[in-house]
C-alpha cells in the first residue's frame, strides 16, 4: 500500500509544486470566467487580465521561494 500511496504523491507533486501557486491560479481563472461571463468584459480584456494575473501569481511564487532559500 505504501508505494500506491508514493506514486499518488509522486504524480500530484508533478502538477503541483507549490501549492499555494495552484491555488492562486485557480483562484484567479474562476474570477476572470466569471468577470467574462456574468460581468460582460470583452474576452480580450479578460485574456490580459488572465496573463498579467499569471506572471505577477508567477514573480510573487519566485520572490517567495528566494526568500526561502535566502537568496
């Protein structure tokens, strides 16, 4: 049972390196659908919003993972 449990965690740990960086993620995919959906932005608008979301979500998990390393 034990190597079932480290390939399960093996597979997650290869989508999901930082947790906190998949949940941001998500979080901010949710809000731009449904700015997109229910508010009526224009998809473009919602599609920079999603990729300044993403590398600012990506530059906060790299300044954080610096820091951790003290760097």
């Amino acid at each position: 049972m034990s190597i079932v449990r480290l390939v399960v965690k093996e597979f997650v740990g290869m989508f999901v390196d930082d947790g906190n960086l998949a949940l941001l993620a998500l979080v901010l995919i949710a809000a731009i659908t449904a700015a997109v959906k229910l508010l009526g932005l224009p998809p473009l608008a919602g599609g920079v919003l999603l990729l300044a979301g993403c590398l600012a979500i990506l530059l906060h998990s790299v300044w954080r993972a610096a820091r951790r390393s003290g760097q």
